[in-house]
C-alpha cells in the first residue's frame, strides 16, 4: 500500500543507498555498499565550482568483507564525489574494524573506532546499516546449516540467540515470531512480569 497523496511539493534532494551481499568463491562474503546525494537546482560550491543539477554531492562506497560468523576480514572505502577535500583522508581509518564480528555492539564498535572526527558521517552510517543485510545474505548458510543438523540427527542442539530478537516489534520475545521459529527463546508476557502483571525484579 502506498503513502497517502502528499500536498503539494517540490523536490530538492535525493538520497540513494544500496546494500548488496555476495557469496565469494573463497568461502568468504562480501557487504558493498553505496550512497548517493544529489541536489535538484544548481549552487555554487568552493571546492567544486558550480554544481550542477543531479551532479553528486556525496558519492561514497565501502566493501565489507566477512566470514560465516560475520567476523570482519577486510575493509574498503571509496570517496568518489565529497563536498570538501579532506573526507577522504579518514578511509585509512577503517582498517581498525578489521577483527570485529558484526551483531549486538556493531554500531556502538563503529562509534568507537570510527565515530567522531575519526572516520565520515557518511561512510559510517553506511556501515550502521550493514548488520542486516550480512544476516540477510547469510540466510541461505544458514537454512544448510540448519538442513544439515537435521540430517546428521543432531537438531535438539541448542542454537544460538539470533541477534535480531528484541531488536524490533516483530521480533519481541513474546511475539508470534519467536514463537514460531525460536520457541526455546519465547518469552510470553505473563513469565516477563512473574505471574501477577508486575514487572519482575532482576
């Protein structure tokens, strides 16, 4: 369904991101990402002259190259387009995500390593966003996995928590979702509050 019919506008800036997953012949994986700003009038810029309508204002890649259990193998930024021209300088910078595993902490790792004057405002939440898609393109490991587990008889062993439980309604612990597929971790709400509707102490 779509949105409402909006009032009556005019466009001036659009932003385009991309995130694609790919599986690498070496068994490793390979998160690229992409962002787009663009402007719909012309404007004068110090660094670049007169932009012209649709011409970049932003124009920014990253590879992210990963294993199986998300651990972060390699880095690699891009700046092709930028307002200023010290933006590119902070790519080198990157290279400190090496080692990390994304999942829970993935973002606040970013702001540590990355955040602030160390790396770019762009470039980083590109990265924030990263985290889903390398689930999403390890969906199809994963459901072999899993095959497999059955097929070997060893389904009853305990998995682990997937990282997206409680990260949003759907997957509320004691939701339908869960439920389903995670059942070991379903949480129904009347547990949540001990039984009587008050929020049990931790």
């Amino acid at each position: 369904m779509p949105l409402s019919p909006p009032a009556a506008r005019a466009p001036l800036h659009e932003r385009r991101l991309t995130i694609d997953g790919f599986e690498r012949e070496d068994g490793l994986y390979d998160i690229e990402g992409r962002i787009v700003d663009t402007k719909t009038y012309a404007y004068d810029s110090d660094w670049h002259g007169r932009v012209k309508p649709g011409e970049p204002v932003h124009d920014m890649s990253i590879r992210l190259t990963i294993d199986n259990r998300m651990k972060v193998h390699g880095v690699e930024t891009v700046t092709d387009r930028s307002p200023f021209p010290p933006c590119h300088e902070a790519a080198v910078n990157y290279e400190a995500l090496v080692g990390l595993t994304i999942g829970l902490g993935w973002t606040r790792a970013l702001r540590q390593r990355v955040g602030g004057t160390a790396g770019c405002t762009h470039i980083t939440e590109l990265l924030s966003q990263v985290a889903t898609v390398a689930f999403q393109t390890m969906v199809k490991k994963r459901q072999a996995q899993s095959r497999k587990r059955t097929v070997d008889g060893v389904s009853d062993q305990p998995r682990a928590r997937p990282m997206m439980i409680g990260a949003c309604h759907a997957f509320a612990v004691d939701g339908t979702v869960v439920k389903r597929y995670w059942p070991e971790y379903y949480r129904s709400r009347e547990s949540q509050d001990g039984g009587d509707g008050e929020q049990a102490a931790e």
